[in-house]
C-alpha cells in the first residue's frame, strides 16, 4: 500500500513543484519585462536636493515619505532640462511651461593649472530650464552634475575647478559644487583652495 501511494505521491509533488517553479519564473520575467520596458520609455529623470551636490534617480526615490528632503530641482538627462516639481501631485510639472537658455555663454572644466580638461559650451547651450514660482536657475553645481550624468562621468571635485562666462561678459572660476544663484554671482573673490588661482579674471 506504502509503495503505491508513494507511486501516486511523488510524481503529484513533483508536478506541483514543477509548475510552482514555472509560476515564480513566468512571474519573475514578467517583472524583468516590464522594468526593461520602464528604462526604456520612462524619461531618465535625476532628482536634486539641497546640501546634496548629486542627483538621485528619481526611480529609485519614495518622495511621498514624510520623512523625504523636498526636492530642489529635476534633471531630465535625455532632454537636457532642468524643471521644478509641481508640488500639489509630487510629479514633474513641465506641461504649458516655456523654458529658457542657461544664463552663460561659456562653461569649462579646468585643472588647478588652469588646462581646459572639458569645453561644456556646447552642452549649456543645448540645456534648457523651467523657471516656475520660486524655482531659480540652475547652480554651477546641479549644471555640472546634470552634464555628468547625461556624460556618465563624475569629476573629482577635489582636482577641477569650472570656468564660465556670464551673459554680462565676466569669466569666473569657482569649484564644480558651487551652488550660488548664477543671477546673483559677482566678480568677488572667494578664499581660493590650496592651488586654486583667483575666482575671477
């Protein structure tokens, strides 16, 4: 009798099995599938807080905790635009907007020794922002990480400095992480770090 039911049992447990495991991998493709199809047709969109100089991927973010630092600017890296966030609905309000040119004429990424390591002027010429309520211009800080995403290159912050040329005509060198309003930066010079040359020129 044992080993008739063990006859039935076993080949039952074992198609069980079977088809719970077809499931898990029929279910776990589906998820692969349909990420896949998220990367591909979601915009690639970088979020930026303040006193944080990177951007986080806004896939990867719960921005409807109550414990989330409020954003301070989106990155669309595959448009080059820089937009606020629409508070009332916590998604990226761009619709009916008209963007703008980044306030500069030129940007560059310089060593210590003053070397052009990147020319970025073709990049901010490219780039656009939303002005929208209280959201200001980008900073030198979120412009050179909105490029180094779309680059996919990150810079030490600690060896390049950045070189632009604001719409009145004055060239400034500040770090790659300054985040001063670029409408309101003046020809002031700040404390240089050890090998840095003069802020302004």
């Amino acid at each position: 009798m044992n080993t008739f039911k063990n006859m039935i049992v076993g080949p039952v447990l074992s198609i069980a099995l079977t088809a719970n495991s077809v499931g898990e991998w029929v279910k776990s493709f589906v998820t692969r599938i349909a990420i896949s199809l998220d990367f591909l047709f979601s915009p690639n969109i970088y979020i930026f807080f303040d006193k944080y100089p990177a951007p986080f991927p806004a896939r990867s973010l719960r921005l409807e905790s109550v414990h989330s630092a409020k954003p301070s600017i989106l990155y669309n890296a595959d448009a080059l635009l820089f937009f606020p966030q629409n508070n009332e609905t916590g998604s990226p309000h761009i619709e009916d907007a008209k963007s703008s040119r980044l306030p500069l004429l030129s940007l560059e990424i310089i060593d210590l020794d003053l070397t052009v390591i990147f020319d970025l002027t073709d990049y901010i010429e490219r780039a656009r922002y939303i002005r929208q309520d209280s959201t200001d211009c980008p900073t030198i800080s979120e412009i050179v990480m909105g490029w180094s995403v779309s680059a996919g290159l990150i810079l030490d912050s600690d060896k390049y400095r950045v070189r632009y040329i604001t719409n009145d005509g004055d060239t400034m060198i500040v770090s790659i992480t300054d985040t001063s309003e670029l409408e309101q930066v003046t020809t002031t010079d700040p404390s240089p770090s050890p090998g840095e040359k003069p802020h302004a020129e």
